[in-house]
C-alpha cells in the first residue's frame, strides 16, 4: 500500500532493472534491515542519510544511514 498514490497497487507487479544505484526521485527496490522495500529514492544532505518516500499520503517517509538498492522500477503490470 506505500506506493498507491503512483498508481502501484497490492497485486500489481513491478518490473525492476538490477542496479546497485539510483537517480534522485527514482522508485527503488532497497534493502534496509534485512528487509525489501519500493519506495521513491531521495539523498538528504541536511540529516546526512537517504529519505525512502512512500507515493502513500498517510505514510511517513523513512530516513536510513545505509540502504542496498536492489534495483530500479521500470513498470507496473497490473492484473486483469
């Protein structure tokens, strides 16, 4: 339910390029404590971390020292 508000929905599947890096504002897959993640990928140079953003407006975003990116979001292909 964290990436509803891009149109990424329970169900839906994603196609994702295997890449261990990312531009400001791309979807992610990301690694953070031993547990997967798609979320929209920001730097934050005041707080020094990465800003996991979730397209979800009652969710919060999530700040963290390290993460691993998994890879990068292509498409969605949604179920008929």
């Amino acid at each position: 339910n964290s990436m509803i508000d891009v149109g990424i929905e329970p169900g839906d599947l994603v196609v994702v390029r295997k890449q261990n890096t990312a531009d400001e504002g791309d979807i992610i897959v990301a690694l953070v404590d031993n547990e997967t993640t798609l979320k929209r990928f920001y730097l934050d140079a005041e707080r020094e971390c990465v800003r996991l953003h979730p397209e979800n407006r009652t969710m919060e975003d999530i700040f963290v020292k390290n993460c691993y990116i998994q890879g990068v979001a292509q498409h969605v292909i949604k179920a008929l």
